[in-house]
C-alpha cells in the first residue's frame, strides 16, 4: 500500500502530508500533526470524545477518513485557543463546571462550538440534539447546556 | 480494523467512478459518510476489499422537485434533510423525523441518505421511513440503470440488493399528495438512541375522509424492514377512529418479530400496537 | 476536641476552605493541553497488542506463533512461556499474566505482540493460531457452588495470598474464594418474635465502568535493569506493588508515574496490560505501548459483578426490623480481579451501617465463574445490597401501613450510638434523609405538571451511606520554594475530581495565601511522590487532607523556628500567615517568606542554611478492622479487637420522581435530589460536581446499564449497546451537601466521591411506588416493567 499526499487546512494553516490510504482523521491529527486535544474513546462513533469541525459541521474523525478531509477547513480544539485567550466556549466550560476527567471536554466542546456557529441561539431542544453524540462518565454533560448559555453570553460581550 | 487499503480514490465524475466499480470488481467498496465502514469491518465484510471509492464529489448532493417525483441526491446527508422545510411538508414528514432521530448529530452530519439504503440495517430509521413513503431508488452501472422499489433493496441485515459495480445515485420519493401525511416513531431506550422498534406510515385519504391508501412500516421487526400489510387491509376505504384503531391494533403485528439484545419477540409485539396508535394519530392530526 | 469546639471551628470564617475555587486542571482540560496516558509517545516506541482467548473455560492445546513472527514489523511474540512462573494477585495470587496452560474467560489474555505500528501489531495478533479444549464452563454464582460444577481454580488452596484481607474460605463449596459475614445478635430469636416477615430475592447486573479513556500503558524497560511505566491509572504505589509481584522484580526496580487520568471509577485500581508491556520492552529493549479498545476494556478489564441477594426481614407491627438476614452471591468472574474479591465479600457488608436492626446474619459468597473478573466500581458493595434493603424498607413500609421516610426513621443508627458492628457512629442519617424529602416536596408543589395516561407518577426514596476503606494511609510533603510558594508533593493521581485543587485549598487555607501561592510538584510519580495508597473509596479528602494539614503544621513550626533568629522572637509567639513569619504580640515583627532566603554567595540562587530545606512530611491513616468470626469490632465473646471497622460512612438521602409509562414501559426520572453529608465542603464546586456525577452515573446503572453474556461471549462490549446515559435522559438533579462535621476529618470534611451513585437505589423505589409493583432487579429496562406490570 502507498502513501498518499494530502493537503488539509487545520486550525486555518495549511498542512501536507503524507497518510495511508486506511487512516483516519483522528490518527493523522493525533499522531501526524501532534494535535492530541482529539480522543480516541471507542473507534466507531459511539462516545463523541474524537469530535472536530470540517467545514463548520461536527463530525466523529475517528470515522471520517482522512483523504475524505482533503481541502477541507477543521477545527480542533486547540484551534480555539489562540494567543493564550480561552475562546467563549472553552471558558464557558470552566465557567459551568462542566470540567472532571476532561476526557470527554474537548469533544463536547467542538459539538458546542459547531452548535454555535450554526445555531447562535439554539433552544434546549437543540442543546440536546447537538450533545447526541457525546457521552461523559463523570457527570453525562448535565452541565453543558449551561456552558451553551454562558457562552452565548460571553459572545455577545466579546463583539460588544 | 479488518482491512487493507491500495488506495482512496475520490472520483470527480459518475462515469469516472463506475469504471472504477467495474475494473476492480469486487475489491473496490463505496463509502459515502463512511458511518458503517467499522461495523462492515468488525463482520469481516470488508476482505478482499482494497480500495474505497468516495462518492462525495460526484454532484450527488441535491433536492429538486421534478415532475416524476422529488428526487434526494444519494450524498445528501441527514442534517441537510433535517434543515431543508421540504422535509417538513406532511406527505414527507416521516423522513424528516427519521433523520433527526438519528443518534449521534456527529453522524447526522456525515451519514447519507443513499448510504442508509445501500447498508440495509434494518434498525436505522432513515430506511425505514424510506419504505413508508415509497420511495423508489436509482441504481446505476456501466451497463445501464435501473430504478426499484426501496423495499426491494434489502435482502438481509447488511446484505443489500445490490451489485458491486452499481452506485445508488438518488431517492426518488412521490410527490407531495393532498389529504396525505407521514410520520415516524421509534420506541429507545435513551434519548437518543437506536430503535428497540419503529413504525413509519403514510396516510393518504379521499375527499370524505376515508381512508384511500395506507402504509405502514414496522423497523426492527424483521431483518429487513416489514410492510406490515395487515393495516391496509383492514383500513382500507374506512373512517379511522378508535374501534378501527383497536381492531388493527389486534390484528399487528403479522409477524413474530426478531429477539434483540434490549428487548425480546414479546415486548416487540405488545409495543408495536402502541406506537402504531401512537403514530396514525399523529399522521392524522397532520391531515386535519 | 469536644463537640462544641468542633462546631466552633467549623463555622470560624475560613480564609478558602468552602470558596468554590476554579479547578487548577480546568485550563489545560479546556484547551486540549492536558496530556492523559493515551497520548503518551517515545522515542524508538512499539505498539502491543494482546491476543485473548476465544472461548470461555479449556485448556490451551497448542500455539503457533510462527506466521505472526515472521511478519514483518513485529518485533517480539510472547506467550504463557514467556513470563514468570508464578501466579500473581492483589489479594489472592490466582492468574498468570498470560494464560499458561488454561484459558478462564473469553477475554483473559494467551498472547501479546510488539510491532512497529498498531496496525502491524493487530494483523500479527490475528495470525497466532489458538488450539483449545474446551471446558464445561459456569456462568452463574449459584450454579457454579452445586456439587457437580466445573471447577475453575482445582488448585486453589495452594494459591498464595496477600498477608492483609486475604480471602476465607472457611468451608468447602465449589468455586468459592472469599467469605465474610456478620453477627449481631440472634437472629432466630428475632424472627420467632416478628409480627411480619418479607422475604425476597434481588439480582443486579453486570456493570462496566465505561471510563472514556481506555487503559493506556507506555512501559520501558531500562539499561539498568529497571521499569518505567507511564500508566492511566489510580494507583501508582499499588500498580507498583501488584507489578512487582507479577514480574517477579523487587518494588524499587519499578517506577510508576501516572499523568491524567481520563476517569477510572474503580476499574483503574489494578494492573491489565502493564505487566505484558514491561515484558515486551524487556525483550525488545524498546517502550511498548499498549492501548485497550473499547471492546477489550469490556471484556478484558473488570466489571462490577452480576449479583443476587437473598433478603429475609422481620419487624414489630411499629416497624422495627427485628431481623434482617442476607445471602448474597457475588458472580466474581474468573479471577480475584485486583481487590475486587474483597470489596464486594469483606467491604459490602459496611451497607448494614446505615440500620440497626436487633439482630443480623449477612453472609457473601464470592464464587469464581467463567466471566471477567470482579472489580470495585463507584460505591461498589453498598450501592448494590442497598438497592435490596431500601426495596425492603418499602416493601415493610407498605405491609405494615407506614410512611416509607418514617419506617426509615425508625430504624437508623443513631449518632453517638453503636451501629451494628459496635463502631461509634458518627453520621446523622435522619438529616440527609429529611433534607432530601423536604427539598422534593418543595419543588413538586412549585410545579403544576401532572401526569396523563399513560405515564403514571412515583416518588422513591433511599437512605444510605458510603463507607471509606480503612486503613489506608496517605503520606504529604510540603516545602517552603524560594520564592515562598509552599510546594505540595502528593503521590495523588487527578482521574477527575478535582483532588488537586482540593488538597491546593487546604495548603492554602493552612498558610492563608491565595492559590497561586500554592504549587502540585508533579504529577503522581512513585520516584518522588509519597506514598499514597489510591485514589478509591471516597479517601482522598479526608486521608491526604489530614496528612497535609499535619505536614502543613509541622512546615509552618519550622518556619517559625527558622524565623525565630532572624526576627529576634520566640518561635512559639510566631505564626506563619499571608505570606509572612509574623510576630503575635509585635505585628511588626515580621519577615516575607522569601526573604527567609540567603542569596548565593556568588549570586546565583538563594538557599536556606543550616539543613538546607525548610520541608516537612506527614502521614495519616486510621487503624481498622474486624473480627473475622463476628464481622464485628467484638469477638463473640465480647472483647474489642478494633475501634472501627472503616474509616468513616458518608450518608445520602435520595428522593426521586419518576413517572412510568404503563404501555411501553418507559421510565422518565422528572426529578432528583441527592443529598450528601459532605461533613464540611471543602469546595463546592467540586463537592457538587461529584454529586451530580454520581447521581447520573445512578440514574445510568438503574435504568439503563448491564453487560450481557451469552455462554460466557459478550453481547454489548460497545457503546452501541451498552446503554450509558446521555446528557438528554438527565432530569433537573439537586445536589445538596449538608455539614454534619466528621471529628477526625480535615477541617470536619468526609469524603464524597461514591456516594451520590446510591442513587442508583431510590429509583427501583419510586418505580415501584408508580406502578404498583415491586421490583426486584435492576437495571429496569422497559421490557421487565411491562413484564411486571402483566403479572
């Protein structure tokens, strides 16, 4: 089996590199360009902790292959953080004491934040949907919808 | 993981990816969203398997209305289905609720309405729905195309009726009906979960308000999805109210229902009569 | 200290003891930064992988290694060969780390490999060829005790045993490795006397634990003939101990250093693929990496065991309960699973605490089966034999008329008495159970929301408590840093709640600075941490707490005496305080911590003189344990062999609404309150977050949760289909932590890391109380509810 060269857009930079036909988004960000924020949980869509934004839309990268992402624009969640400033979401999640084992925070974090570049006012209903795909063990995310809220919040003071 | 890749190829053109299909025979395998590739995997289906063909790029991403019917683009995904209003008209509405009951918004996102078919499991709920409102698929090969009945697409759990060198390009679905509607309901264990049992139905009544057509369709049921016949027969030309209701509550399921891991033959039975209540109320609701 | 005293300092204004302080690991949790043990990488590094078996019970005829080692990018193949010829265990040395000659459960290990890339390493696990004979296997507690059973261990009375809580097997019964039970009183006597007896029978299913960071190992074997082993674990000092005697290599050889933890609930207390690891890198002369799929984390780690209770009670027409008898049989897999053999045999008991009937007979049998080892899991014993009682105290309340918080009052251990086990208690029962049914009421009346057919309301209560192992010790080390931030060395590992931060608030509490003042050396390392036992029992708060207090304390005195010179005082009339040594009858007399430091003599650092370092250690533990005939702290003769027997109980109160849905089965939780008796909160944040945790991981267990088993091969090892609660099933959940001070705890604290899974109890009672059934297992699938509800 041979390589193949790809571009990707993580976190706005442009990436090249070289990845099995076989492999997934999750591995090639976790062990080709070290961005191990992603995690593995369970390899099949089941736990949501490998969740990333390609395109604006959340999506499992432990299933979604990586040549599939080829010129595609993906978020992680180191790419929230930037220049040593919490983005809204992520201190919205301290904030709501949403933080145990953090296992689970960076995924449930990038459904938030997919959910909100979407939806900027999403009902309960839609807090719902959007956290289908994430479990937690230490607390099964009872206090992500208020991270939702005070995000929402920290938002608007941002832009104010 | 039980495979192996040559390679991912990601075809520009139908053409360009039917050849493929047709040269490599049985060792190329369609992956559109790519959701059930790790349960194709774990079943060791995928052996022999050396190159997956991605069909994201063939334009096959669309809804357009036309005058045989409205026609679903194999690689339209279940969030585009949720957040197009097309889907919540009555005579579609099955579809809409089946893809937003999809567990996982992470694979709402990704997963596809023709991947849906072409996996045939009978307890996803998008193929279901599917079969509720009779909805006809389009298959294409280098040697010509082919439209059948969904429901004639699923031979068994994971084994659909269709050929390797074939691609499902679109879903076909009839188009909107007066005095008609549809509904979708699945009985889980979560929230969000996968269906212990479901029940699609589409509901079509004439001027007076009898019935003129019904379908109902039982997920999980059966290892493919289940026309349950049995509802048209006793409905046909009548008034639906309680005692119908009742009557063909006794009478379904026709089938004994497959055992699950969560729920046995049994409680299948008693709660397919409560959730088909359940849903013909809703879809007549919907009518008037 | 007399109560009056306690109760004095507990209400003193505290400078940040009960401050809901920002976790110290939320920043780097939030931003991807925190690495776990799953994202560890080294240089040269191999990836492992394990071979298991493929059926349940036989004898391993033949294994060929051959096509796997000719793979290329393999670089090792070990079998049962391979590794050191002796069993090892926590507590009953009863498995090899690889099968040598026979195979117990499909998931138990008979190959492992390292390669180059994981990829290599899975096809390489997949071309070993396995030839079995099969065995008649058992996968039922009570089956497995009949005469004519398989037996799984033939050899087990030669089988080594730990020197503390080794397992008793005081009598011959097939498949048996570990006993306990408690006296108290007479319980025929009692029973000859009731007015009413309710007898019946519970079962619970298999639970994972479901942590979603699955064990993950990088060990190294070194040059000098050592082991480094990076591992996600709640126990370095134990993984440590329980590796050493698996590899046969003296505790000092091996290093254990635990990054973050990605939650273990009790699964994470013993060794899984470390050992393979170790012995891969020792024969490869590179670090192995071994990560567990999600499927082997349910098939190949512990489990919470399957069990089934036999209750009978007798009470007095005013609801005493006269007599309470148990049997309960522990489906303990096919090995003693770290300490899981004692949690559930020797430490279930402590569910009796809560009650004092007149008189007791308990007795467990943990019986081997051809199923994955038992493992402690979040509240372990108590929260298993409570669902059974609290059922009880409902079913009594209802056939004697009686309101079923008022039955629970009548039957308490009071404060200051003795509790069934003649331990002083200290925990007030009735005010978790009162706080929680008010907080209930309250919030039922506010809403107007009634339910229509076909869903039907309940109410459920269940009064319990969550005991602390005892003895465990913990060890702290606190050290005066040059730019006087006091510097905690702690052997400690953070799997989530918070620990860290807690124990930085008691630090800072201790020398009054801000929390940035206060700095976590390391992480959990067993090279430079102290010793700590684990990260288990809801033990940390009140063992490290009370050892850093001690440290602390002992820190400050040397501080003062260091300070005394310099300040010209007596070090008894100095107190160490903001920052500064400080004079008590001369507030101008004072010194900056720092500036207790001499600058370098050629200036390049600065430096204390005389020993150096102004550093201080503590330890802490409470002396503990039974009478193994009784179960008591008295002999049958009535002699005091121990003051206790565990470290302190953490009592919860839970009242739940439930409404049931009558045609399918359905059960929606509408409300919850879960109140813990936190003995003095050190932070609430973190105190609630555990509550809230907990009491999910309740609901989850009640309503959803059960490893399925089919001729000993798993049905659900995946997420799929084994049903954890998801953030949409959650209901409004009220945590409340009420203040009863625990005399020996740090500032009167208890801990609260199980206790709100007891929720896990109330909800079967306020099914129950909807449907007019009662039920008798858990978890309470839809399926069982209709079942019950066509009897």
């Amino acid at each position: 089996m041979s390589k193949k060269q790809i571009k990707l857009i993580v976190n706005g930079k442009e990436e090249i590199i070289e990845v099995n036909p076989y492999e997934s988004l999750l591995k090639v960000l976790r062990e080709y360009l070290g961005l191990t924020g992603a995690k593995r949980g369970c390899d099949y869509g089941g736990c949501g902790v490998c969740t990333v934004v390609v395109n604006g839309k959340a999506v499992y990268s432990c299933m979604y292959p990586a040549i599939k992402a080829e010129g595609k624009e993906i978020t992680t969640v180191e790419g929230l953080y930037k220049n040593g400033k919490l983005h809204p979401v992520q201190k919205a999640f301290i904030d709501a004491n949403t933080v145990q084992c953090g296992y689970s925070i960076p995924g449930a974090i990038m459904s938030a934040y997919a959910l909100l570049l979407n939806n900027p006012n999403p009902s309960d209903e839609d807090i719902k949907e959007a956290f289908s795909g994430n479990l937690c063990r230490c607390s099964a995310g009872y206090y992500w919808p208020e991270a939702i809220k005070l995000a929402i919040k920290y938002m608007k003071q941002r832009e104010s | 993981m039980h495979y192996e890749l040559k390679d991912y190829i990601k075809p520009k053109t139908l053409e360009e990816a039917l050849k493929l299909l047709h040269d490599y025979k049985g060792a190329a395998k369609i992956i559109a969203g790519g959701t059930v590739i790790h349960e194709l995997s774990e079943r060791n289906l995928l052996e022999g398997v050396e190159y997956f063909v991605d069909i994201e790029n063939l334009g096959l991403n669309y809804v357009r209305i036309e005058k045989d019917g409205l026609h679903i683009g194999a690689t339209t995904t279940f969030n585009q289905i949720v957040n197009n209003s097309l889907f919540t008209k009555p005579s579609y509405y099955a579809l809409y609720l089946a893809a937003k009951g999809v567990s996982s918004y992470q694979v709402r996102n990704v997963a596809t309405i023709g991947g849906s078919v072409c996996s045939s499991i009978s307890f996803l709920d998008v193929p279901n729905a599917l079969v509720a409102l009779n909805a006809k698929a389009k298959l294409v090969s280098l040697n010509g195309e082919r439209i059948e009945n969904v429901e004639n697409l699923f031979l068994g759990m994971l084994n659909p009726n269709i050929s390797e060198d074939e691609i499902l390009t679109e879903i076909i679905l009839p188009l909107e009906e007066t005095k008609t509607a549809s509904y979708y309901m699945k009985l889980t264990e979560r929230a969000f979960d996968y269906a212990i049992v479901s029940v699609g139905i589409k509901v079509k009544l004439n001027e007076n308000g009898y019935v003129e057509n019904i379908r109902t369709v039982f997920g999980n049921v059966q290892p493919t999805p289940y026309i349950e016949n049995k509802v048209y027969e006793i409905a046909k030309g009548k008034y639906i109210n309680e005692d119908l209701i009742k009557k063909i509550m006794e009478e379904i399921p026709s089938v004994e229902p497959i055992d699950s891991i969560n729920a046995s033959a049994w409680y299948k039975k008693k709660v397919l009569k409560v959730l088909f209540r359940d849903a013909l109320k809703e879809t007549l609701e919907m009518i008037s | 200290m007399n109560k009056q005293a306690l109760i004095e300092e507990i209400e003193k204004q505290y400078y940040i003891i009960g401050k809901p302080v920002e976790r110290i690991d939320a920043k780097p949790k939030v931003t991807g930064e925190a690495i776990y043990g799953y994202d560890l990488v080294f240089p040269k590094m191999l990836y492992g992988k394990i071979k298991h078996s493929s059926i349940p019970h036989g004898i391993i005829k033949r294994i060929d290694t051959s096509k796997a080692e000719s793979l290329p990018g393999v670089r090792a193949v070990i079998t049962g060969k391979d590794i050191p010829d002796h069993r090892y265990g926590l507590v009953l040395f009863d498995r090899y780390l690889i099968a040598k000659d026979r195979v117990r459960f499909i998931g138990e290990a008979v190959a492992a490999v390292a390669a180059d890339t994981p990829e290599i390493a899975e096809k390489a696990v997949n071309l070993i060829e396995v030839e079995y004979e099969e065995l008649p296997a058992v996968f039922d507690p009570e089956e497995a005790i009949k005469q004519d059973a398989p037996i799984l261990h033939p050899d087990l009375r030669k089988y080594g045993t730990s020197k503390v809580s080794a397992p008793w097997i005081p009598f011959d019964m097939p498949n048996l490795n570990n006993y306990r039970r408690v006296v108290f009183g007479n319980v025929e006597e009692s029973f000859k006397k009731s007015d009413v007896i309710v007898e019946n029978i519970y079962e619970t299913s298999m639970v994972q634990h479901a942590h979603l960071e699955p064990q993950s190992c990088v060990c190294i074997y070194n040059y000098d003939d050592t082991f480094t082993v990076y591992t996600s674990t709640q126990t370095p000092f134990r993984l440590r101990f329980e590796l050493s005697l698996a590899l046969n290599v003296p505790e000092n050889r091996i290093r254990v250093v635990s990054p973050y933890v990605g939650g273990g609930f009790g699964n994470k207390l013993t060794i899984y693929a470390e050992p393979i690891a170790c012995i891969l890198s020792k024969k490869t002369r590179r670090p192995v990496k071994i990560v567990l799929t999600r499927e082997e984390v349910f098939t190949f780690t512990t489990v919470r065991p399957p069990t089934r209770i036999y209750v009978k009670d007798g009470a007095s027409r005013d609801g005493k309960i006269l007599a309470r008898q148990v049997r309960f049989y522990i489906n303990g897999g096919a090995y003693s699973g770290g300490s899981g053999i004692a949690v559930y045999t020797y430490l279930a008991a402590q569910a009796l605490a809560t009650y004092k009937p007149e008189s007791v007979k308990f007795e467990a049998f943990s019986i081997y089966t051809n199923l994955p080892p038992q493992g402690p899991l979040r509240g372990v014993g108590p929260a298993i034999l409570d669902f059974a009682f609290e059922r009880q105290m409902d079913i009594l309340a209802k056939k004697l008329g009686l309101d079923p918080i008022e039955i629970r009052l009548r039957n308490i251990s009071k404060q200051g008495e003795e509790n069934i086990y003649g331990e002083i208690v200290d925990e007030d029962y009735s005010k978790v159970l009162l706080t929680a049914y008010d907080a209930l009421m309250k919030k039922i009346k506010e809403s107007n929301e009634e339910p229509t057919h076909p869903w039907k309301r309940g109410i459920g209560y269940a009064l319990s408590s969550k005991y602390s192992l005892a003895p465990t010790a913990s060890s702290a080390t606190v050290k005066l840093r040059e730019d006087g931030v006091i510097e905690v060395f702690i052997g400690s590992t953070e799997i989530g709640m918070g620990n860290y931060t807690a124990m930085q608030q008691i630090v800072a509490e201790e020398f009054q600075i801000p929390m940035e003042r206060v700095s976590i050396a390391a992480a959990a390392d067993t090279e430079f941490s102290p010793f700590d036992e684990a990260q288990m029992s809801s033990r940390t708060t009140v063992s490290l707490g009370n050892a850093l207090v001690l440290a602390c304390r002992k820190l400050k005195r040397k501080i003062a005496e260091y300070a005394a010179n310099k300040l010209n005082e007596d070090p008894d009339h100095l107190e160490v305080k903001e920052g500064f040594v400080v004079s008590k009858r001369n507030p101008d007399k004072k010194i900056r911590l720092e500036d207790l430091f001499a600058r370098g003599k050629i200036r390049t650092g600065t430096f204390l003189e005389g020993e150096g370092e102004l550093i201080a250690s503590a330890n802490w533990f409470i002396q503990a344990g039974i009478d193994k005939e009784t179960g008591r702290i008295y002999d049958k003769y009535g002699n005091k062999v121990f003051e206790r027997v565990v470290n302190f109980y953490t009592p919860t109160g839970v009242a739940s609404e439930v409404w049931v849905n009558v045609e399918t089965g359905h059960i929606k939780v509408k409300r919850l309150v879960t109140v813990v008796d936190a003995g003095k909160v050190i932070n609430p944040k973190l105190v609630e977050g555990q509550i809230i945790g907990g009491s999910a991981m309740g609901i989850s267990i009640a309503l959803f949760e059960g490893l399925q088993w089919q001729n000993g091969y798993a049905l659900n090892p995946n997420f799929a289909d084994y049903k954890l609660i998801q953030h949409a099933d959650l209901p409004e959940i009220i945590a409340i932590a009420t203040e009863t001070p625990l005399p020996h705890g740090p500032f009167g604290a208890r801990g609260v890391g199980e206790a709100g899974l007891l929720v896990s109890d109330a909800i079967p009672n306020a099914v129950s109380n909807a449907i007019g059934k009662e039920v008798k297992k858990i978890p309470l699938m839809p399926e069982y509810i209709l079942k019950l509800l066509a009897e």
